[in-house]
C-alpha cells in the first residue's frame, strides 16, 4: 500500500564500532530507500538502557517524508540495520546500529511481534524523548494525546542524555 505522502519519525542509535560513522551510514541508506530527512537532531551521548554493562550509545532523531506505509518502514530499516553488520544477539544489548520507528504520522499500528508504533516505550525513555523534542516538540503521541514536549517534562527516567553536537 503506497500513501501520499507521511512523516515517520525515526530514532537511530549505535554503541560498538565508529557510532558516528555508522548513524551517518544509516542516515544515507534511510534517504535512499525510505525517504527524504526533513529534520534531524543533534547527536546525544546516552548511558546504555535496560542492559547498563555495555558501552554508550550515540542516538539521533529524524523526521523523514515518505510514500512507504509503516510495514515497508520496518522492512527498510531492518534492511539497512543488516547491510549496516547489525547482529541481534540478545534484548537491549551492543549493537552497530538500531533504527527504531517511534511515530508515524497519527497512525496507531498494533501487531505484536511485529510492529507497534508509537513505539510502545516512547514515553519511558529520555534517550528517544529528548532528540525528538527537538525536532518535534508540539507532535501529539496519538494514544496518550500529550505533545513529545509533555511526555518529556512529565519522564521519571534519570538516564544520562546529553547532546555532543547541533
């Protein structure tokens, strides 16, 4: 199914390997086989989440206009992860890249084990609250119906995210 047009918001993120490197690989491939980015964060620096004994992570933000519907998104960012040497080994641990699709447009998708946008733990999580509020921070969270800059001033997670560049 192609649509219009939407916009999907994005997170990537890396903790092994050049991170830098690696998020700015993945930025190309999203531009090339998801979409054209409209708007980026600055990179953060955040402590590694729900498997504290690993390395930090580099983490980004995107707004990215495209014609794909939210299971074609999926399927592209699962693409560019493994083009990109991404291995999953185990929940929440080290990896070279993650691209996780936190919002599309207002749409609710619910199929467990597959797709879940929003991205069921949005709200709980500082690392993906924060870069996105600075590219979005009015976009309403199409469950909750509070804006990303109202899930961030109510978050109770203390993780350590601070932003390296603009």
């Amino acid at each position: 199914m192609k649509l219009e047009s939407g916009n999907v918001f994005l997170l990537l993120g890396s903790n092994m390997g050049d991170r830098e490197k690696l998020i700015e690989n993945a930025l190309k491939k999203v531009e090339e086989t998801i979409g054209r980015v409209v708007s980026r964060s600055a990179v953060y620096h955040t402590a590694a989440w729900g498997k504290e004994d690993q390395e930090s992570f580099l983490n980004i933000a995107v707004a990215v206009k495209t014609t794909l519907a939210p299971l074609a998104v999926l399927e592209a960012a699962l693409l560019i992860e493994e083009e990109l040497g991404r291995v999953r080994k185990e929940k929440w641990g080290a990896r070279l890249i993650d691209i996780d699709i936190i919002l599309y447009d207002n749409e609710v998708v619910d199929l467990p084990g597959r797709l879940q946008i929003p991205h069921p733990e949005m709200q709980r999580r500082r690392f993906v609250l924060e870069p996105l509020s600075e590219i979005a921070p009015q976009r309403m969270h199409p469950v909750l119906n509070k804006s990303v800059a109202e899930l961030l001033q109510g978050l109770g997670d203390n993780l350590s995210v601070s932003r390296i560049n603009s």
